[in-house]
C-alpha cells in the first residue's frame, strides 16, 4: 500500500466544461463570432485548427476563463470533497485553459478546491492563424494520478470523455486501483456502458462518495 492511500487520500479527476460549469453564453456574450467559434468547436476543438482570427485571442480566453458559469453549489461541494480526503484535479480539451494564467484564474474562482487543471492542448495564434500543441493525453494524466494515489474517482459526461472511462476501467481491472468512474448529465449513451453511476448535477457526488 502506497502512502497516498495509508493517508486515507484518493484522487478525483473531472472534466471541467459540463460538470463543473460552461461558458457558451459568456463566449456569445463578448461577440457573435466567439460564441459562433465556441459552440462549433466545443466537442472538436482540432476544428479551430488553423482558423484565422483577428481579435486579440489570449485577452478572448481570459474573458472565457473569468466569465465562465460554474454551476451552483460547485465550489462547495469541492471544498466538502476536500474535506474528506480528496485531492481534486480537472482535465479539459477546452483551449482556454491553455494559458497557465488561466487555469490559475479558474482555480481561484474555484476557490483553490482544484489542485491542478491539466490542459491536454495549449493554444497559440501563429500568423494570424491558432494552432494547437498537444500537451499530454487525459489517458496519461489520469494513469499519472491514480497511480501515485491508487483509489478515488474519475467524473466525466460526453464522447470526448469515452477513451478516458475505458483507460480507468481498464486500470481498475487490471491494476485493482479502486477506481468509481461516474457521468454527470445525459450525453453520450455510449458513456453509459462504462460508467458506474450517473449523476444529474456534480454535487451529487457528495452522495457517491
């Protein structure tokens, strides 16, 4: 038994964008355009690959990152989850959590409750042009974590969150991490099949564990 889990702390990894909040509406709030761009790309980011874009795209993601709804009762249940021993982490395919300014911004709205957001693309504009550096896959993140703590929780809710539920399944059955993997709302039905719970709203899980 490692001493992560002699100390009785697990790990919980969520998703950010439909757990913890979004921010469609705060993107169609700064402009047409943005929240055009954002409600295109929310589930395929690669699609804003190479698009051109002329407004001054970090100050975009900042307003995204400060504006972005999060859900009711979120920052609370964070911080009771902490309580009872979870050290809390948040993956996201969201570029706005790129910038390294930006995840400590949300991390502060958030109250500190997250230790770490880890990004899995950092977006730049090169010429006139954003492009994306791949950052690490969710799989190894999550790998990383449950390795070092081997018990906790893994929170997801649409098709991009498919490989990750399989990738902890399969460490649950072959590393015997113990390891609930629970879905919040009613996208992806394919999610389902891999999922142990299904929650209506993230601060359900204080039911879970």
């Amino acid at each position: 038994m490692n001493l992560m889990k002699k100390l009785g702390m697990k790990a919980l990894i969520t998703d950010i964008d439909g757990p913890l909040g979004n921010c469609e509406k705060a993107a169609y709030n700064i402009s047409q355009e943005v929240g055009d761009l954002y409600s295109r790309a929310k589930n395929n980011p690669s699609l804003l690959q190479d698009v051109t874009y002329d407004m001054d795209f970090e100050n975009v993601m900042q307003k995204l990152v400060w504006e972005f709804d999060i859900h009711p009762g979120v920052v609370d249940t964070l911080k009771k989850t902490r309580r009872i021993g979870y050290v809390n982490f948040a993956i996201t395919d969201n570029p706005i959590f790129g910038p390294e300014v930006n995840r400590i911004i949300f991390e502060q709205r958030l109250d500190n409750g997250i230790k770490e957001i880890h990004p899995t693309i950092i977006p730049r504009v090169v010429g006139g042009k954003i492009v994306f550096e791949n950052n690490g896959p969710k799989n190894e993140y999550i790998d990383d974590k449950f390795r070092i703590y081997e018990s906790g929780v893994l929170i997801v809710d649409d098709k991009n969150d498919l490989e990750a539920a399989e990738h902890a399944k399969k460490l649950r059955n072959e590393e015997g991490y113990e390891i609930k993997i629970i879905k919040v709302g009613n996208n992806c039905r394919e999610l389902d099949k891999h999922v142990d719970y299904i929650m209506s709203n993230f601060n359900e899980i204080l039911n879970i564990v």
